[in-house]
C-alpha cells in the first residue's frame, strides 16, 4: 500500500473515528474531546517495535513461570500447576478484553475505576489512535491497541503468580473463578489508581514503573490471604513434609527463571511504552537488581545453612527483579544495586519468618513478591532520581509510597480472602482426599519406584 493510500486512509478513519462510540453511559464521560486523535503521522515507528518486542517477552514469562513452578513442586503436582499457570491465558485475557482494559485504563469521574463503556471488546482502540487519555497522562507515540495488548500480558502474569501459594488446596472449578473474580475486583482496581493518569493514586503522587505495586505486592500479599483461607497441607510424617516440600527438578527451576529474567526485560524495559533513555534505566537497573539479590541471598543461605544451592540462587535472582520493579525507571544503576543488595536479606527473612508462624505458602509467593514488592515501592521514595524521569526522592514522597504499599497488601489480602469466601459458598473449592489421591489413568511411575505422597487438607 502506498504512502498517499495510506495517509488518504488516516484522514477518512480521523473524520469518523476522532471522537470515542461509546456503548452506553455516554453522560457519565467527561472531555471526549481530550481524547487522542486517529492520526497515523503520530505513531512512532522505533517505540512501536520496542513495545511490540515487549509484549513478546513478557507473554513469554507465563510459560517461563509455569516451568519455574513446577520445578519447585512436588512431582505429584507438576501437570496442575503448569495447568492453573497456563489457563490465566485463557481466562484473564477473556475478562481483559470484555471489560478489564475498561475497568483499568477508561475514564472516571471519581478516580476509583474506569467505565466499563470507554473500551468494551476493545472498541475506540486503532492502529492510528495513539495512546493517551484516559489511559496515559500525555498523547504517546504508540497505538493505544498496542498498549491495551501489552497491559494485558501484565495481567495474565498476575493471578497465575498467586497459583504457587496454595498449590494442592485448589479444585480447578473454583480456580477459574477465582481468576475472573480476582482480575476484576483486585487487579484492575489497582492498575486504575496507580497507572490510570485519572486513579487517585496516581494524581495523589504515588509512582510505580512496572508493578511493583499494581503486580508484586497485590500478587503476594493475595497468596497470604488465600492461604489463610486455605490452611495449611495435612502430611502423615515429617518425612512426607520434607518430600513435599523439596524441588523436585531443579531442571525446571533454572530453565524457569531463565525464561522469566528475559521475559523482565520487556516486562520493566518496556513499561515507559517507548525507546528511550528511562527504557534504558530500567532494563539495566533491572539486571544488576537481580544479580545483586542473586549474590546477597546465596550469602545469607551460606551462613544460614551451611552451603549455597541452585534453587537459592534462581530465588535470589527473583527477589531482585520483583523488589526493583517499581523503581526501575525511576533510579540511577548504583540505587538498583542496592535494592537487589537488600532484597536478598529481606525476602530470605520474609520466608523464615512465614515459616515460623507456619503458613503454608507452597512456593514462598508472599516472601518473594509481597515481601519484596513492598520493599521496592517503599525504596523508591528514598531512591528516586528527579534527573531520570521526574520524580526526585523526599520524605513526602516516601511517604505516599509507604501509605499506598500497605494499603494495597491490605486490599489485596483482605479482598482474596473474601472472594474464596464467597466462592466457595457457591462451590467447594478445596479438593476431597479422593480427589487428589485417586489413581491416574495412566501410570505416571514405573511399579517399581516408590508411590508418590498423598496429601490434602480438607476443610
């Protein structure tokens, strides 16, 4: 197609398409003459393929997680929770696309959420509608298509997180449900305060580049509250404890969080939604967090245990990337250090001290993410460079950070608890004895090797 087809095209769709089609509500929008108009000479070529690239990476996390969890599981639930990972897939991308782009990114006139009219089906969206109001505080220069595709992986990743902490206390069922319910009433209310340039979060002051709250501290301190809800695993012996809670391949465990460091670098590199400078920040702060979190937890497991492991370096290298999450465009390369430095400590403290009060979190998602991600928002009103993208460090600015992290481990934990609640008023959600310990169809052992460990706790 030739360029004067093409521009020829851009002024018909600008002469139709300027202003939203709302589906209802139409009252309730305000200034829809703020909306970005259907101009293709405004779309940036350069950071158009770096978010494109972005969205690879980080769709590319999900199976990368799914590898990671079921490394750390017992073999007997390897299938089940690469099957809850990998179904977020399914489920949160339905929901996003219905009304959770709307519910996340759309306008509002009280700063709570977005209407759910802005962008149904992900209509008013375009490849010549560049992104902006309501969902960005300025006129970008990528598609606004682009960037409700790209927020949707954010979302896939989020719930499926959660899955690690209440691992062989879950029927399938009341998980899907789960998912949808949890998108709507948990993450996208989060990612319209502290993202939508009309949350009250955001206009507040609160700051978060790449999910530190929206993701890290809403995924983890959600796994706290589901397995308050759920209890903790039943075993017959010690033994079988240790059995279940030992890595069953730590194959899986590194080629896991292989996947998941590169899929980070679209997942923090490409949240500024351009090819620039902060983009640059933030893909390197990211790298030396993590390697930093890497080294500092391999210390600590040192000193506590008597020798470092695999799977302790792998965690290490998670904590890093999760805790500088919200700081990564915001902070020079010597402040990331120092972020991964401390989160090793933190979220290795985070985990004994869960173990000391006995929650049984499988996969130490609380320790990890919630733990770390509210280290990192915190941090980061200390740490915050005004030279890199606007936001300098003070003490009113840690302190809106510090209200807004707990608030969200707050909200986050009390809201999962009471949607399993109401689920499972509706349906059971943890599985019978039977259920988990009947024979498969087809044997997934030889005869001869030991049975595998049967456990569930049934409420």
């Amino acid at each position: 197609r030739s360029e004067t087809q093409l521009a020829l095209q851009c002024v018909e769709r600008k002469s139709d398409m300027s202003k939203p089609t709302y589906l209802g509500f139409p009252d309730s929008l305000d200034h829809p003459e703020r909306w970005p108009p259907n101009d293709c000479s405004l779309i940036d070529s350069g950071d158009t393929a770096w978010v494109l690239s972005s969205s690879a990476l980080v769709f590319f996390m999900t199976p990368g997680l799914a590898f990671f969890y079921a490394g750390l599981i017992h073999r007997r639930s390897v299938i089940t929770i690469m099957m809850q990972v990998f179904v977020s897939l399914g489920v949160t991308t339905a929901v996003w696309f219905l009304i959770g782009f709307s519910l996340a990114f759309g306008e509002t006139s009280r700063s709570i959420i977005g209407n759910p009219s802005s962008y149904p089906f992900f209509l008013n969206l375009d490849v010549c509608t560049p992104v902006g109001y309501p969902m960005w505080p300025t006129t970008g220069r990528i598609p606004g298509l682009l960037f409700a595709g790209y927020q949707m992986l954010f979302a896939v990743i989020t719930p499926a997180v959660i899955a690690g902490a209440f691992a062989d206390r879950f029927r399938f069922g009341p998980f899907l449900l789960f998912l949808a319910l949890w998108v709507i009433l948990v993450y996208c209310p989060f990612a319209h305060w502290v993202w939508n340039s009309n949350g009250y979060l955001f206009q507040w002051g609160v700051r978060d580049f790449a999910g530190g709250i929206v993701v890290h501290i809403a995924a983890g301190w959600s796994a706290l509250g589901s397995v308050l809800f759920t209890g903790s695993r039943h075993f017959d012996s010690e033994h079988d404890r240790v059995i279940a809670n030992t890595p069953h391949n730590r194959t899986f465990v590194a080629l896991g969080v292989g996947i998941l460091w590169f899929g980070w670098c679209g997942f923090n590199g490409g949240a500024g939604g351009a090819a620039n400078g902060v983009e640059a920040f933030a893909l390197t702060n990211s790298c030396i967090s993590a390697g930093a979190g890497m080294l500092t937890w391999l210390a600590v497991e040192q000193h506590h245990t008597g020798k470092p492991s695999l799977v302790g370096a792998c965690i290490g290298l998670v904590c890093g990337l999760a805790t500088v999450g919200c700081s990564a465009g915001y902070i020079r390369p010597w402040a990331a250090f120092l972020v991964g430095s401390v989160a090793g400590p933190w979220c290795y403290a985070a985990i004994e001290l869960r173990k000391a009060f006995k929650l049984d979190d499988a996969l130490d998602v609380w320790g990890v993410h919630g733990a770390g991600g509210l280290l990192g928002s915190t941090l980061l009103g200390c740490l915050a460079d005004e030279g890199i993208n606007g936001m300098g460090r003070s003490g009113a600015f840690f302190g809106k950070q510090l209200c807004a992290s707990v608030w969200t481990a707050f909200y986050s934990c009390a809201m999962t608890y009471l949607i399993l609640t109401l689920i499972n008023l509706v349906t059971p959600i943890l599985p019978t004895k039977d259920q988990v310990c009947a024979p498969r169809r087809a044997p997934l052992f030889p005869t001869n090797a030991p049975q595998p460990i049967c456990f569930v706790r049934i409420r």
